[in-house]
C-alpha cells in the first residue's frame, strides 16, 4: 500500500503521494495508515537544523492521530463509507508529510532547504490544512474509541484549522545573511569570516565533512536540472550560487578534514585515461558530442551547428579563447569526426543522445559562483605557498576536487597561479602531499593553459620525476595520466620523447603497475607515438613484447587490451614497427584471436588495423598465414556493416588482399564467391 521510494528515484522537495485506489480494504488502508505515521513520527529523532516548530507541530498531530488509528484497529470497528473517505485523504496527505519531513532532515540538502524555506512553509502549510479538511468528514460521534482519544483528535482538527505556520525567524535571517553574502560576491566582495560561520553555525555545518555533504548535493541537483532541462532551468543560477558559497566555506573556513573516505571518489577508476577520450569530443559551446567538428581560425574546433549559431549572432570572437577570428571560414575536421564516431560506436552511444554534463561547464553558473571561485583559487594558492605542510595538503586535495568539478574552476586554479606550487610539492617527502600535488595536475593538465602553465614552469621534470620515483603507486599512475595529457599537445609530444626518462618511466610503470598505472602508461605512449619522431624511441624499450605480454594476458588486464592494440596498431604503420611485431612469436597468431573473440568494437578495428599494416609490411608470409585463418573472414564481413566507416574501410582492404593470395594460389572453392571492394 505504501508506495517505496529509493533515494534515487524522487527529487527532493517533490511529493509524489498515490491515491488509494476505490476498491482498498479498509482494514489494509487502516494498517498502512499506521505505518504511514509510525514513520513519520520516527522522524522527531532526527536533526532539524531549519523548520523546527514546524516539524514539532507536525509530529504531534502525527502521533495523536497514529493512536487513533491504533485505537480503531484494535476495537476491530466496521468503518463507514465517510470513514474510509477521510482515511482516504489522510493518507494521500501523510505519504506528502513523510517526503517533506524526510527532506527537511536530509544531510546534505540543509542550504537548499534553508533557501526554500518559503515554498517550504507553504508545504507545511498546505499540508495541516489538509489534515483539518479530512478530519472535517471524519463522523467522530459515531465511532467507538474512548472520550480521551476522541478529544485528542477534535484538538487536532481544531488546531489544525487554526495552526499559525510561519518561518522560523532564526531561518530568515540566516537566508537574509546567505543572499547578503551572494550579493556580495556578485559585486566582487570578499565577506569576512565570520559572516559564513553564522550561516554553517544555524545549519550545524560544523566540519569539513558535513561541507562536503552540501556540496555533492548541489552538484547532483545542478546536474539533475542540466539532463531535464538542458541547463535553462531557472533555479540553476541559485543552485550554482549556492555552490560556490560552499565550495568557498569548505576550502576557507574548515582548515582540516575530519574524514578522507571522500577520496576514494578521485582514486582508480577517475584517474584512468583512454586513447579515445570523451572529454575531447564535446563542444565548448553546447557541451555535447560533436557531431560535425569543424576548426575556426584560432585552431579551436567546435561543433559547426554552435558555432555557426555564435557567429551569426554577432560575435567575431572565438568562444574559448577570446582572441579575434581573423576570418569565418569553418574547415571540417576530419579526423576527430572519425574518432568520435568510433567513440560512439564502441560504446553503443548514439550522437543524437543529450549528453550535457556539469563537469564540462566552460561557462559559471551565475556570477556569484565565478566571483567565490576567483577568491577561493586565490586563498586556496597562498595556502600552497605560505601555508603549514598540512595547511598545503589540503589546499591540494581541494584543487583537486575543484579542478575534477569543471573547466570554470580549472581556469580559475590556473589563473590563480596554483600550478608552481603544486609542481613545487612534488617533491614532499610526504607521500599525501605528493599525490594530491599530482591529482591537482592532473585535473588542471586537461585545460589548455593548465598545460600550459606546467611545462613552462619547467614541470615536465618535475611529473617524470613522480612518474619514476613517486612515493606511492598511485602517485605514479597519476604522473603517467598526466603525460598523456601534456602529449595531446603537439609540440610537447617531441619535447617529452625527447627527455631521457619519459618513455622508459612509462614501461617501467606498465611491468610494475596495477591495472590502472598499466592504463595510463599505455595510453600515454600512445599520446608520443602521435608524433613520428617518438616511434624509434619508443621501439627501442621494448614496448612491443609488452604489448603483446598484456594481449596474451587478455583476462588478466581486458581493460588494458583496447589501448595496447592502439599502440600496436601506431607502431604498425612503418616498418620497424611491423617488424618488432612479427619478431614475437605469438603476435600473427593473437591479433586474430582477439578480433574473433572480443566484443569491444573498438579493439576489433586496432586489431584489422594491426593486420592491416602487417600485410602491407610484412609481405606475403603474413599474408599467407593470415589466409588460411577460416573464421578470419567472418569477423571481417561483420566489421564492414557493424564497424566505423574508417574500421569498415580498412576491413574491406583487408579483404581483397587476402582473397586476392587465395584467388592467386588457386585456393578458393569453386562454389565459394570472391568479393572484391
């Protein structure tokens, strides 16, 4: 009878009550009637930092008529149709009050809640109204309880009508004080201290942690609001404001952590890079996948339809950079529409798909929220400078959950100056210090002038040296994510490759690391064998035999497998490279056996792309053994209408040369059809 609610599936300060369908038994409307208030009555254990008279007078009420109820089912009464009609809408009125006592004692949501206190009052309101109105029907005279109990619920009813429900003053001025301050700091004003310890004070927003609570929450609601609405939802603005007041109050007013388990949030799976990467293929205007990519004169690629709406609107200015467009021509980018399609394709993403995510936010949500970040980046870099080892860990740790949350607040970091200190931490003899240094640089390395900023603050030595010699394996896992972003620069590639200890540090972590630290070196190798003067380099270390160790090793590491055959497949396209593979002695062999076996489209097409390159280099033994392979074909045909076009492309030529070698030897059955593309 009760409807459940998992903590998922309803917005808070949303009450979706059910109404009791017509033909219900009374005596299961009565029993969930008792639950129902069992349950909200339960509720007076838990903290009110706001709402508390009236919390206090709901619970009463709540609990007179929950012995009502009781009273009725234990006399065994027969109810009249009236009865059952006010049974009826109390239940409808209760499921509303259990929502709205559960949210108003939500951790997490005391700031939003404060903030809403009007519509939260008229709830309370609207909701004890409701409660006389159904008591209203109620034939109180006609039913067998004793004369306490029915007075009891005449009170109720009477109290109810008249209950006086306001907000608490106390309440009104802690969101007088919040506005105050958002105010402030849309003008460009610092508050003083103690003016945010008076709002977490009312709240009972007393550590680090409990911050954080209120932080996470807003993020889910903006990013709620950014998937139902595309991001025009009125009460984003507010939301993002009043994220930025906590974010402020967490890095400036809490000067320690009381609980680290937050960390995990940022660990193994987060740090992780692909060869494909999502970040890249989103729009700076829309945020979503771009499906035409086109390049503006400054080298900034855009989707086109957003970026033809920009420039028809006006503006002759490149939306990320800020620098002038020296002219409107829109050049098609070809290569990154086909790694987005591939992208998509592996992960069975349609580029039609709303795919707006808060943590791609180039823009702040309102300007309150940009002026604290602008101060929080400010304290949070003299802190990095000034501050006590501990007071510099935390600074740290709190840059790197900023830098984690969007590109605003990476720019921001950045534009604070927080990157020389951080490089400068690298090299703590503390092990947390250090990792949080890393984590920062990480996040700020996917900003343009995030990268930047670290190799022209001579930081390329300083991430190799965490990569080599990092204190925890974490550290240098993190280093070697971190590689791979500088790499997608195309002048750091040569300028990496070419520091003695950058390519061997990334084989060193792939024979050493766990699955997340192998990810990265790999991935990251990948990012240098863009530039061609890196695949010597990177031949030299042995990199194959790696490769194909982890293939051979599929379900140890199947993780890992996708972005060693990227690599495979880049060393393939010369010579050399085709070469090292085949000196193996089981890559010709497991190159194919993935393609039959995996179901990562993706790897499918680095693994045609590998045999490809192999046939071109490798001559006609390889064609030879790659010929006799029966199911090879299969897998091939599947490819052509499944696969990219790029995947399908090169699956058809790989086609025609293996049937062209079986059409030569006289090997194809009669009966047996040749196809040539």
């Amino acid at each position: 009878m009760i409807r459940r609610f998992a903590p998922t599936d309803r917005r808070i300060l949303s009450f979706p009550a059910v109404h009791p369908c017509e033909s219900i038994s009374p005596d299961t409307l009565l029993s969930s009637l008792i639950t129902l208030s069992h349950t909200i009555c339960s509720y007076r254990s838990k903290f009110f930092a706001i709402q508390r008279r009236n919390a206090r007078e709901m619970f009463r009420q709540i609990a007179i008529l929950h012995v009502f109820f009781e009273e009725f089912q234990d006399r065994h009464i027969v109810p009249s149709e009236s009865v059952v009609l006010c049974f009826s809408e109390l239940h409808i009125t209760f499921q509303k009050i259990q929502f709205l006592v559960e949210d108003c004692s939500r951790e997490g949501g005391r700031l939003w809640v404060l903030m809403k206190s009007e519509f939260v009052v008229s709830q309370f309101r609207t909701l004890i109204r409701a409660i006389a109105t159904a008591l209203d029907v109620l034939p109180l005279d006609l039913i067998p309880v004793c004369n306490e109990v029915k007075e009891l619920v005449e009170l109720v009813a009477k109290q109810a009508r008249k209950a006086k429900i306001d907000i608490d003053p106390n309440d009104e001025n802690a969101m007088k004080q919040v506005r105050s301050i958002l105010n402030q700091f849309e003008k460009g004003t610092e508050q003083e201290f103690e003016y945010f310890k008076l709002v977490l004070d009312h709240l009972q927003i007393k550590s680090w942690n409990f911050c954080n609570k209120e932080i996470k929450f807003l993020e889910e609601q903006i990013e709620f609001h950014f998937q139902s609405s595309g991001g025009e939802e009125r009460e984003v603005p507010i939301l993002s404001s009043l994220l930025g007041f906590m974010n402020y109050c967490r890095g400036v007013v809490f000067d320690t952590m009381d609980c680290r388990d937050d960390q995990t949030d940022v660990r193994c799976n987060t740090e992780t890079v692909s060869c494909l990467n999502p970040e890249d293929f989103r729009c700076p205007i829309s945020l979503e996948l771009m499906s035409d990519p086109v390049t503006v004169s400054t080298g900034q690629t855009y989707d086109r339809s957003s970026i033809e709406k920009w420039l028809k609107a006006g503006n002759s200015l490149c939306p990320k950079t800020g620098e002038k467009l020296t002219n409107t021509e829109l050049v098609p980018n070809t290569n990154l529409h086909r790694l987005i399609k591939q992208f998509c394709s592996g992960n069975g993403i349609s580029l039609g798909e709303q795919t707006r995510d808060i943590s791609r936010t180039t823009v702040p949500g309102s300007p309150a929220a940009a002026e604290a970040m602008k101060f929080l980046s400010e304290h949070l870099t003299r802190k990095l400078v000034f501050g006590s080892r501990d007071q510099k860990n935390k600074a740290a740790y709190e840059i790197r959950l900023l830098a984690k949350a969007s590109i605003f607040n990476r720019y921001c970091v950045v534009e604070a100056g927080a990157v020389l200190p951080l490089l400068n931490l690298l090299h703590s003899l503390d092990k947390s210090n250090q990792e949080n240094a890393i984590a920062a640089l990480l996040k700020l390395s996917k900003h343009t002038t995030g990268r930047k900023e670290i190799v022209e603050n001579c930081g390329l030595r300083s991430v190799l040296g965490v990569l080599n010699r990092g204190l925890t394996l974490e550290a240098r896992q993190i280093a070697a994510a971190t590689i791979f972003y500088l790499s997608s620069v195309k002048g750091y590639r040569k300028l990496i490759g070419e520091t003695p200890e950058a390519i061997p540090g990334l084989i060193e972590l792939i024979k050493e690391g766990n699955t997340c630290g192998k990810k990265n070196a790999v991935v990251a190798i990948f990012g240098l064998l863009l530039y061609p003067g890196n695949h010597s380099r990177v031949l030299e270390t042995g990199t194959v035999p790696l490769m194909v160790d982890i293939l051979s090793n599929y379900a140890d590491n199947p993780e890992v497998v996708p972005d060693s055959l990227a690599v495979l497949a880049a060393l393939a396209e010369n010579v050399n490279g085709t070469s090292a593979i085949l000196e193996t002695s089981s890559a010709l062999n497991l190159v194919p056996r993935i393609l039959l076996c995996s179901t990562s489209r993706t790897a499918k097409e680095y693994c045609v792309s590998i045999l490809l390159s192999l046939c071109e280099h490798g001559g006609k033994d390889v064609i030879s053994v790659l010929a006799k392979e029966p199911s090879l074909m299969n897998s091939l045909y599947s490819l052509i209408t499944g696969g990219t076009s790029h995947g399908s492309k090169k699956a058809r030529s790989l086609i025609k040369i293996l049937q062209e070698a079986s059409c030569s030897r006289l090997t194809v059955s009669h009966d047996q059809p040749v196809y040539f593309w």
